[in-house]
C-alpha cells in the first residue's frame, strides 16, 4: 500500500560491560596494589604509570641524601630525642633506626639503592636553599637535594602487611631496586603533623624543626663525602733516565 510505513529493524541490545574498577586492595600487581594503599587508604596523589611515582609538593616534599649520611643523622635525632623530647607523638611512625633501637623523631622515611628519601613539610624543598646558606652550608657540594611541587619521586612498595592489606603476593619482577620504607607513614595518623617544618610563630605539634633537620643533614652528608673520597693520595714522583 503506497504510503504505508515499514518496520525499522533494531538490532539487538549489546551487553552493559562494567568499566574497570581500580584494585580494592585484595588482589592485583605488587604496583596496583601499592597504588590503591597511596590513594585510598593515605589519600596521597599518584602519577599515572607502573611504577608507582608520588607528586611531591602537595601533600609532603622528600629531602633526598646518601643513605650513609641518612643513617647518622636518625641516629644523632635519636639520641637528641630520647633526652629532649620523651613525650613524642604516638602517630609519629615506627622505629627507623639502622640498628633496629630505640624510635628516632618520628616522620616517614625510605631508601633506595645508596640514597635515603626523608620526607618533610610540602614547602620545604623551596626553603631549602636559602636554610642552606643561613647556615652557611650553602657553597659545598653535599649530595643533599630537594622535591617539591612539581616534581614527583618514587613510591616505596606499601609495606609488607599495612592495615587494610593482605599480605604482598610471591611475585616480585621487575621490582628490583624499589625504594622501600624503612620508616612507613600510617593510615589513620596525620601524617603531615609528623613532618619536619619551619618553626613560625603559633605553629603547633610536636614535629622536628626543618631547621634542625637539615643542619644535622648537611653536617652528615659533608662527612659522609669527606669519608668517601678518603685521605689525599700522594702523588706519583716521575722517574728519571
């Protein structure tokens, strides 16, 4: 019949597929799960990518040192600590001495390789160089550098059982050489309270002077590189005939 209207085939509903939901925690790579544990259980902001890479300047900066020197200077707060301040935070962060003792003053610190990664209050790396010349440490070379806003740093593997985490699975390829924490954040705490930060006026909490920190630091890492290069070498006498 001319006029008349004829049926449009539909095709036939294609199946919702879910979109993709980022790991829970419960299962995955070592990296996705590393990733889920920054992000939701710190609320730390992460940069795209295996592996894990953390954005600096935002929620914490990272002083970056020789691990040798690192390691003297938790020792030297140590001491200073346990005769100075012997009621220190109890959100400040397990043990992180080298020989396994006594708490150092608490805030996050890692390692990766010969270098420590000693985490400070966002803003600090910018304080960092005119701190280094007020002390007059500025025209050495020292090994000590600074991330801040917008650089980014590696993200230490989560630790092996944090809260909310079962335990890392067997397989470990490709993460040869990941930083580490030696002294790890925890969900739950203030982190930021922790974190070693300028003394201003009103400022409140029990965290360490960046001041303080960064004089020990410079002290540590002149004698780590004095120590390295080891005594002057006699020069060779030329012989003649």
């Amino acid at each position: 019949m001319v006029g008349a209207s004829h049926p449009v085939p539909v095709a036939p509903a294609s199946p919702v597929v879910p979109s993709p939901r980022r790991p829970t925690g419960n299962g995955g790579s070592a990296w996705e799960r590393t990733r889920w544990w920054y992000e939701s259980a710190l609320g730390w902001p992460t940069v795209p990518g295996d592996p894990v890479r953390l954005r600096t300047g935002v929620r914490f900066d990272v002083l970056d040192v020789p691990a040798g020197a690192g390691y003297a200077t938790l020792e030297r707060l140590d001491r200073l600590n346990r005769t100075d301040r012997p009621d220190r935070s109890v959100c400040a962060g397990p043990a992180g001495r080298a020989d396994g003792g006594s708490p150092a003053p608490g805030f996050p610190v890692a390692v990766r390789g010969g270098r420590m990664l000693l985490l400070v209050a966002a803003g600090a790396a910018e304080e960092l160089p005119g701190l280094l010349e007020w002390l007059e440490w500025g025209s050495l070379a020292l090994g000590l550098t600074a991330l801040g806003a917008g650089d980014t740093v590696d993200a230490p593997l989560a630790p092996p059982s944090p809260a909310g985490l079962p335990p890392r699975p067997p397989e470990r390829d490709g993460l040869h050489g990941a930083a580490v924490w030696l002294r790890p954040p925890e969900p739950g705490c203030e982190v930021e309270s922790s974190l070693p930060a300028l003394s201003v006026p009103g400022r409140t909490g029990t965290a360490l002077d960046l001041a303080r920190l960064v004089h020990t630091l410079a002290t540590q890492c002149h004698r780590f590189r004095l120590t390295a290069s080891g005594p002057p070498r006699a020069r060779p006498v030329a012989r003649v005939g």
